[in-house]
C-alpha cells in the first residue's frame, strides 16, 4: 500500500465507517443500467463461463449497495472503501485507486449530505494540507423541481434529467427543444412507422436484428430500453416548448453564485419565473445550514445551477473538489435515493457518498500515480 493510500485509510477509519471490501469481477448489468453512458462506454466487459456479461468493478458505489442488500444490514450505516478500480479511454491509467465512504439509511437527508461534503472537504485536507480547493455544488431534485414547475411534458423533463451533468447532452436537449422542425431525431418516414407501434413489437424486432448481427442484447441497452427511447423520441418530435418556459429554463441554468447566495437566487428565480420551488428549495436551505454547523465557509462554495454529474442514478445534492488550479476534480460526490431499490433493496433506502481519485491527489502531491 502507497503512503498516500494508508494516508487516506487512517482517515476513513476514523470517520465512522467500517471499510468494506468488494470482488473485481462484477456483473455488468448493475453499470450498464444505472451508471450513466460516459462510464458505460469505460468498463472492461468479459463474459464468464455460463454466459454471464462481467466486467472489472468500474466504481464502489453500485458495489457497497449491492453486498448492504445482499447482507441484509440494518441502517443507518456508513461504509468505507479503498482499492482498485478500471476504466478505459481515461487520462492516466486505466487502473487506479479510488477511496471514500457511502452513507446509507439517513433520513435526515440535510444533515447526511453536509457531513458526506465535510467529510469529503477534511479528507482533502488531510492529504494536500498546503493547497486551496475549489467545491462546485449542483442538485439535481431542485433541477427536476425545475423542469416540473415550468410545465415540461414528462419525456422532455426525463431527457433534460439524463442530460443533467453532461453540457453537451444538455445543450443539444435544449436546442432540440427550441427548434423541433430541426431535430432530425428520426427519419421521417422511420418515425411514422415507430410511432404507429407498440413498445413489445419493436423490442421483438430489434433483438432478432441484434442477434442477427451477432450482439449479446445484456452487452449494452436492451432491446426493451431502446425500444422505449425511440418511442420517446418519436413522441417528442412534434413537441415545442414555448417561448417563456424555455427562456426561463435557461435563466435558471444559468444561476452561478456562491452557496451562500444561492438560497436567495433561487427563490428569487421562481418568483421570476411566477413558479414555486418550495420543497426542494427548503431542503437546498437546511442543508446549507448544516454545512455551515459542519464549518464549511458557504462564501467559498460555488452553486451551479447547471452543475451535474454524469451518473444516471443521483436524485440531489452533487458535488466536485478540485485543486483551485486543477480542471479534473479530486472528489466526486451525491446523493441516489432510488439505487438500493433499483438494484434490488425490498425498502427504500436513502444514501449519499463520495468517491477521491488517489492518482490524481498524488499527482497534486507532486508525486507519482
């Protein structure tokens, strides 16, 4: 173990967590579902000898849920990791350490979030004692309150949700709003005859043109999600979002201020927009209290109402920690209150976590990976 690696132990291990281990060989379907598309495109895939699709554990948090169900634990719990993950097409080495702690079964959401970012916050500390960070923070429920208050028809708010924490995608979801003429999401001719069938029907037929073609339909998106998402873009060719909510929608995301600002930014967004943004705002406001109890200076926290992260199982509070120089974050970090149930758990569990990429904190130490 690197010094920077027991470094990172000894501080998890003080911080109330017990420290969990997980296999390397995961099963795939867990990620491909529910990890998002830019890390879908990153895992190393491998099939085991009954057909199984595996792949070498890309990430810990779909990991930590998966043995808490399995070991059926009480909450609240925390757990603390710190090993080997994989990734390709990544800057630096497609195998690295990744170290954090997953917070599970807090119902006192607020308070579970501002310790998750605090305990982010001393951890980075800890390790580059001489260097200024830079804490972005977005969320992801005040976004879907958002979407919801201005009137979006719902697959238009689940594309700009999926789109949430990649400006690209966001970007081209919204010019596609404001420009349905110019879409050119389908064919036109392809379009009317999806439109005109049912989701079993095209899912029947892709997945004998997928077999024909020789691709493992547990490979990537199923056959039943792609069927689902043509018909979502067939739905939504015709539709355009007017004028005023899409000019609000935009004045939103374009909400960069410090936290301790941002309470009053967004209600007086609302009031803008003649919309109410009670439930998520209020929560947005309690954690902020409960960062300040955690001694986080809320002036040197910067919100971005734009600000998401590209995982696809987050449902509020995401954040970043980067040096204050650096382009490529440190720590990663959010709350996903409906994994556990999507992969399985028989009772909602709430849960919020974080992730640090020990290469690039060496590389910040100024030592090797």
């Amino acid at each position: 173990m690197s010094a920077l690696a027991a470094q990172v132990a000894a501080f998890l291990a003080a911080r109330d967590a017990g420290a969990v281990d997980a296999a390397i060989l995961q099963p795939a379907e867990p990620f491909l579902d529910m990890a998002g598309e830019d890390l879908r495109r990153r895992i190393f895939l491998t099939e085991s000898e009954t057909g199984e699709t595996l792949c070498l554990r890309p990430e810990w948090t779909i990991p930590v849920c998966l043995d808490h169900i399995a070991s059926q634990a009480g909450t609240p719990r925390r757990y603390s990791y710190c090993g080997e993950v994989f990734r390709q097409q990544r800057a630096g080495a497609v195998e690295f350490l990744q170290a954090g702690i997953e917070d599970l079964g807090e119902t006192d959401t607020a308070s579970a979030d501002a310790r998750s970012l605090a305990d982010a916050h001393a951890l980075v500390q800890t390790v580059l004692p001489d260097q200024s960070v830079a804490i972005t923070l977005g969320d992801q429920a005040v976004f879907e309150e958002v979407l919801t208050a201005l009137g979006l028809p719902r697959g238009w708010r689940r594309r700009l949700v999926r789109a949430f924490g990649s400006p690209d995608q966001l970007s081209a979801a919204l010019e596609d709003i404001a420009n349905p003429v110019k879409r050119g999401i389908l064919a036109e001719e392809a379009g009317e005859q999806i439109a005109q069938s049912d989701e079993e029907t095209i899912a029947t037929l892709l997945r004998g043109e997928m077999e024909s073609a020789g691709f493992s339909p547990s490979a990537g998106r199923t056959p039943e999600d792609i069927a689902h998402r043509l018909l979502e873009k067939a739905s939504l060719a015709s539709l355009r979002l007017p004028a005023a909510e899409l000019r609000a929608l935009r004045i939103f995301l374009s909400v960069k201020v410090s936290l301790e600002r941002a309470t009053d930014a967004l209600y007086a967004f609302g009031r803008g927009a003649g919309i109410t943004l009670d439930g998520a705002v209020e929560g947005f406001a309690r954690r902020s209290d409960a960062l300040r109890e955690h001694g986080l200076t809320l002036a040197e926290i910067r919100y971005d109402a734009a600000f998401g992260r590209p995982l696809d199982y987050y449902t509020g509070l995401v954040f970043e920690i980067a040096t204050a120089d650096g382009e490529r974050p440190l720590i990663g970090g959010g709350r996903y209150d409906r994994l556990l149930t999507l992969l399985g758990a028989a009772d909602p569990i709430p849960g919020v976590g974080f992730s640090a990429w020990l290469d690039r904190i060496e590389a910040a130490r100024g030592g090797a990976a």
